[in-house]
C-alpha cells in the first residue's frame, strides 16, 4: 500500500483541477528502470485499467500500481514540498537500500 501526505494530497488536487480531470482518474505510480541508481519513479494521471492493477485509496486520492511497482513501493509514502532546495513530489520508501542524491532513483 502507498500513502500519501496531505501536502501531496494538496498538491494532487490542484494538478487534478488545473488540467480538468474528472473523477474517473486516478494516480498511477511505477517503478521503471533507469536513473542513478537503477529505478526510477514515474508519476502520471491515469483512467485505464491494466491487468494486474493494485488500487488503494488514501486521503480521498486513488492510487494505482501494476504488480511489479508494487513488490518495490509497499510502504511508501508519498510526499510534496516546495522547500529551498526545490520543490516536487518525494517518495519515503522503506524498500530502498539506496536513493541518489535528487531523490528521483533508487535501488534495492
């Protein structure tokens, strides 16, 4: 399961308004290889449903994964800041065994 925090949940709505998505989308996480330290996080509004799909629900957000994001991201929670050293969308996975220093990948 992924959570999110309300500053992502913030965040996430105002995205969702700004581009007139409707209920029936949701936010699809996944795990894809590349970056610094091998995998890498992807982040997109989605409607279609895939075979395999995992949803959740937290904070009043839906959230998918396919099965192979979801054996690297159970756990995590989803973050949004917009501190001094840049703003964005933060994962806190307790799977990773490393992150590079931007925080965009990760290894296991």
């Amino acid at each position: 399961m992924i959570t999110i925090t309300e500053n992502a949940k913030n965040r996430i709505h105002h995205l969702m308004e700004k581009e007139n998505y409707d209920s029936s989308y949701f936010v699809r996480v996944s795990v894809e290889s590349g970056g610094c330290s091998g995998l890498s996080y992807n982040l997109k509004f989605d409607n279609e449903d895939r075979e395999g799909d995992q949803y959740f629900e937290d904070k009043g957000i839906k959230i998918c994964l396919d099965i192979k994001s979801f054996l690297y991201l159970s756990g995590t929670e989803l973050d949004y800041t917009e501190g001094l050293s840049g703003k964005g969308f933060e994962f806190q996975n307790p799977n990773a065994s490393r992150t590079c220093a931007c925080g965009d990948s990760f290894a296991v």
